[in-house]
C-alpha cells in the first residue's frame, strides 16, 4: 500500500513505536514565543533540566510585545514580565533568540518560512495552535500545550498519537479577488469546525499547485480551524525556489542533498486515506465570517441566517452568535458598518498580503469612522514593504502603519478592539471576546479588509475593480 | 502528574458546541493571574453577565451542579488555541473529568498532562448521560473504564492505553522519556549521517 506524504514524514521521525498508536517522535525544530516558550523554559529550569538541543530551538517574542510604531521595548507589565522571561530564559539555555528590532523577528509562524527554519518534511512544533502554518512548506507541524513545550525542551521528542489522514482536493481556478484565505474560509463554512478533529490533514488539487507559497501558508495555517492539529501540502518545485537562499536553509551539498529528499515525499498515486473531500475553486466567491466560529461564513453577497428557518438542533447556536454579533437575522452582510480593520496575523501579513490589501487601499481613504490598522508579520516583511512603498500606500490612505508582532488577532499585547465595537480582521478566530472582551469580529482576507476600510461597512471587493 | 482514579459528584451538562479556549479562559485573564487563580474567571464568558453578576442560567450556578467535579459538553470543546491555561482554569472551577462527542485535539491532550480525564463518547451517550445527570451524582471510574450515571445502567469509555496507565499512576512523562535518552541518541546519530541538513544548521548572514 503506498503511504501518504503525512505517512512519509511520521515515519522518518518514529524513535519508538509504544503501541496502541502511541510514538515517540523526533523534533527537528521546535519554535518558542513570549506566550508559552517562556513557560516551558521556566518549568525545565524549576526541574532542574537542561535543554535537551538548544541548537534545534529558535525563539522570538510575538504576542505580547507593542506594535506601536516606533515601539518603546515593552508593552505593559505582562508583557515586559513574559518578553524579559524568554530573554532570560533563552539566554541561559543557549537558544537563539529573535528580539525586538532584529531582522528575525516576527510572528513566529511567519519567520520559519522565511528564514528557512521551516524545511520539506521536518517535524516541527510550537507551542501555539496555528504551528500547522509550516505544513505550507511540506513540513509536519503541530502546536502543542506548555507542558509538551516542557517535554521537547528536555527530550527533544514529543509522545503522540497518530492521527487519521484525510486529503482535500481544491480543483478548479479561482476567480479573480478571490484568495486562499477565502477558499479556506469557504471550506470550513463547507465542512464544519469539528470535521477536521483527530486528522492530518493533505491539501491537493489544482488550485493548490498554482497556489503561490504564501497562499499555500494561509491555507494550513486555517487547519486548526476546523479541528485539524496537522495541514500539509506536498513539496515541489515553486516550494524548492522560495527556500533557496534563505538564511537558515541548508546550502551547496546539502542542499542537493536535501532536495533529493523532499523530491520523494509527495503522497504515492495509491495512498489512501481515512477521508476524502473535494471543493470546487472556482465557485468560490469573497468570504466574510459573521458568527463567533470560523464555520460561520458567507459569500460576502449572502445573507446573515436567519435561525427560524434553520435546522432546530442549529438554533440556539444561530441566536447566540447574531446576539453577540448584533445582526439581525437576514440582513444582507454587505453594508454592515464597522469601526475597525486590523490586517496582520499568522494568517495573512505576508508581503503578498499586503500587496493585495494595498491594491484596494491605493489612491482612496479610510472612512472617517474607521480605524485601520496594518501589522507587518515579522521585521522583514516590514522593511521590504517599506522598500517597494507598501507604507506610503497605506499611511497616505489613512491606515496606521506598525510594527510586527500578533497584535489584534490575539489581543495579549493590549491591541484591543474595543466592548461592541466591530472589526474586519485578517486574521483567524472570530470567537468571542478574542480581539477583547466584547469585541465583534469578521474574519476576510486582506483586499476585503481594504476594502471595508475605504467604504466603512462591510463591502464586495470586486465592486471596487482594484 | 496528579492521580486520577475515581471521581464522584454532580455531572454539569453544557451542551453548547464549539466552546473555545478562549472562552474557556479569557486571553487578559490568564495573562494578569497565575495558575491558581484561573478558576475565577474558567468559561467568564458564559458564567457571568456583563455587569459581573452571576449567569443563573449557566449550569453550574444551579443548585443541582454547584460544584460539580464533571463537565458533559457539546461537540469540539475546547477547539482554539493551545493555551494549557484553559485546562487549569477548569480545574480551578473544580472540574476532574470532561464528557463529551470531540474535543480539540491539543486540548485534549493538555487535559492528561494535568490530570484532568477528557472521555469520548458518541453524541447518543453524551445526551442520555446529560438526561440523566440532574438525578443525581455520576461515578467516573478511570480503572474500571466506566460511567455510571444516576438510576442508570453503567457505560463503558476508552482512553488510550498509555494515557490511562499515565494518570491512573500519576506517571510524569518527562521522566518516562528520558529513560529512553539512548534511544533518543542513537535516532539523532542516524539522523546526522542520513539528513545532515537537519542538525548542521548554517546561518548565511552570520
């Protein structure tokens, strides 16, 4: 029976096989934040162990560090008491540490890929649900909890068991305006929040191979969205030319070398797997979330839904959500008036992100009610936006323009939308109070964010013509 | 680890699917409280009004369910994001055992490394044992591998083996790991000479 790209990856990294589906598996590169790296190094020090491979750990501060331009060191005091702990702690153990202002620093799901510390069929995890982002690259990555960060540090292994496999399928071409963070939106709204739970999941199809690097992140990165801890697409060449060259990317002989390898991790044509799904690209049309689940999405031409006329167990769920949400049953979602738009998150801050958004935003302005805020991913997506004037579009157009770091999409470093107030976020959780307490939020890609930024309500992006 | 082996005490149904770590504890709660101090504000969404005040509503802050030890939820509980906070603001709220159809995967394991018993049973079980529970206390019996809810008949559940041995033991796994450091060195060894490029990292800007 042929193995699956998923099935190839596992394999590689078994030490030891515990029965019942339980493994101890290698970790090739394990990524700590300010958050929960910070904790685990803390809990092994208390212990009084050593980390098993500092050489293998990367650190850098993202969630709780200021995004005020021009940033003083520290936010407030959870965040200079969590930023100084993995300092610290960093420093003791010998682990490479990303600070404020270095080139690498970043949200660390988007400094993997690009300092090529995310590799083709590594294992890699990270103490933060969105870890399967890496997976864009071919890698096997999950987020895992402080006490399994505490474990990786002192072993380098990490106990688990193995999950199903399911594949799906993206044929078909997307229209134009519309991007991976609406096809990945409009499968959830497909499939449901839990139908990935217990899975690893391979996307494929043709959407996916003409799918850009970036748009390949965004996609895994909204794995865990739909319950699915592992996302993976397997490697090719589009993936081989964006690692080449990086900074912690193997070079010369063992790049060849390297190559040679990932070459072969693609899925066999008769693997099999637990589940199949299927989506048609090209049906897709912008999606906007309206609930307090990332499953609750509609083509930004749709109606809120109306819960009399849902499936009765859907009711309650329904009624909670547009209470939260403050939307009336049946509204259309187009013309609801926002008072926030945050761009930036794991999900959607790369440089390919911004160009879209700054597509949108070019020669109009935010809407006087508005407040717009644009939050690079990491040091570096910041200077070269900086380089091809990104800034100057958005800064011009009304939009603050930041330093990178999580921000709004987790709202830990006090970036906050305010108790009713509504916001249109790149980024991938919608729940409730997750930009804040009481805060409202809709999740949409970059240009659909843009675009609610210049008109002040929700708005079609392909009504712009940008 | 702490132990787990047999808990009884009122079950608290709440059934709504989905619930999230955040909502299970807010991101500026556990970042201004320590550990011992989450169960104030576990599920804070959901248990309080906005002007503070109880949710009478909430199941347990009904008089069958104050201070129950087990919490029977909906579908995907404790999806979201990987904050192991969420487990110890649960079990500050008293809770030992959660109950329900899924769970979110990270989430679930955060629940054995803490000593909390994460059960999965299919959606038919999860509402009858809801049915039943304002009858009386449930027993959950980890070594036995059974449920036995008020003027019922017993079900059984499952939780990996290793799992179960880990909690029913109080088994901490770093150790349990690093017994296995020759092993462990011996992968590494192999790794060296098959993928070099995992373990000699370049750093081209230095």
């Amino acid at each position: 029976m042929g193995r699956s790209l998923f099935d190839k990856v596992w394999d590689a990294h078994v030490i030891a096989d515990l029965g019942d589906d339980q493994y101890l598996l290698h970790v090739d590169r394990h990524l700590l934040h300010d958050l929960s790296g910070g904790r685990g190094l803390m809990e092994l020090r208390e212990r009084g162990l050593d980390v098993a491979n500092p050489e293998l750990c990367f650190a850098t501060p993202d969630h709780a560090v200021s995004t005020e331009p021009g940033r003083a060191d520290l936010t407030d005091y959870a965040g200079k008491r969590l930023v100084n702990g993995l300092r610290e702690s960093c420093a003791a153990c010998g682990i490479r540490l990303f600070d404020l202002d270095d080139d690498g620093q970043g949200i660390v799901h988007v400094i993997g890929p690009e300092l090529g510390i995310t590799l083709p069929g590594v294992l890699l995890v990270c103490g933060d649900s969105h870890t399967c982002t890496h997976g864009g690259l071919g890698a096997l990555s999950w987020g895992i909890g402080s006490s399994e960060v505490a474990h990786v540090l002192a072993t380098q292994t990490i106990l688990q068991r193995r999950p199903k496999r399911m594949r799906i399928t993206l044929d078909g071409r997307m229209d134009a305006h519309v991007t991976p963070k609406d096809l990945v939106l409009y499968l959830i709204g497909e499939i449901g929040a839990a139908a990935g739970v217990g899975h690893a999941i391979e996307y494929a199809g043709q959407a996916i191979r003409e799918m850009p690097i970036e748009g390949r992140l965004t996609i895994c990165n909204l794995s865990i969205e739909f319950g699915a801890k592992v996302g993976m697409i397997a490697p090719d060449d589009a993936t081989f030319d964006y690692l080449a060259g990086r900074r912690f990317a193997p070079a010369g002989a063992a790049w060849d070398r390297a190559i040679a390898e990932w070459r072969t991790l693609a899925s066999d044509a008769d693997a099999v797997f637990d589940r199949e799904v299927a989506i048609d690209a090209g049906a897709v049309r912008p999606q906007i979330t309206w609930g307090n689940s990332p499953q609750d999405v509609l083509p930004v031409d749709g109606r809120v839904p109306d819960p009399s006329t849902a499936p009765p167990d859907r009711r309650p769920a329904i009624q909670a959500a547009l209470d939260y949400m403050d939307l009336m049953p049946g509204t259309p979602i187009e013309g609801v008036r926002v008072d926030r738009v945050f761009i930036g998150s794991c999900t959607n801050r790369r440089i390919s992100d911004l160009r879209d958004a700054a597509r949108v935003a070019a020669g109009r302005k935010v809407a006087e009610h508005v407040e717009a805020w644009v939050v690079p991913g990491s040091e570096s997506v910041k200077r070269a936006a900086e380089a091809e004037g990104l800034d100057r579009v958005f800064r011009d157009s009304g939009f603050q323009w930041r330093a990178p770091g999580c921000s709004m999409c987790v709202a830990a470093n006090g970036d906050r939308v305010a108790p009713g107030a509504r916001c249109v976020s790149t980024s991938n959780r919608n729940f409730v109070g997750r930009q804040g307490p009481g805060s409202r939020t809709h999740l949409a890609s970059p240009a659909m964010a843009a675009a609610a930024a210049v008109s002040g309500h929700i708005a079609d992006v392909r009504k712009l013509g940008a | 680890m702490e132990k787990f082996t047999r808990v009884t005490g009122p079950a608290a149904p709440l059934l709504r699917q989905n619930i999230d770590t955040d909502m299970i504890i807010p991101m500026q709660r556990m970042l201004d409280h320590e550990r011992d101090a989450l169960g104030r504000f576990a599920l804070e969404p959901l248990r309080f009004n906005g002007d503070g005040s109880e949710n009478p509503e909430f199941p347990l802050h009904q008089p069958a369910f104050r201070d129950a030890p087990i919490l029977i939820t909906g579908r995907n509980f404790g999806c979201g994001s990987s904050r192991e906070t969420a487990v110890w603001a649960l079990q500050g709220l008293g809770i030992r055992v959660v109950i329900g159809s899924s769970f979110g995967d990270i989430f679930y394991n955060n629940c054995f490394k803490n000593g909390v018993l994460p059960i999965v049973l299919d959606e038919d079980a999860v509402a009858a044992l809801a049915a039943a529970a304002p009858a009386g206390p449930t027993t959950v019996d980890l070594a036995a591998g059974t449920i036995r809810p008020p003027n019922r008949a017993a079900i059984a559940f499952d939780v990996p083996p290793s799992q179960r041995a880990a909690l029913l033991e109080g088994l901490d796994e770093i150790d349990m790991t690093r017994r296995r450091l020759d092993d462990i060195r011996a992968f590494q060894a192999r790794g060296r000479e098959a993928r070099p490029w995992i373990y000699d990292i370049p750093d081209t800007s230095a």
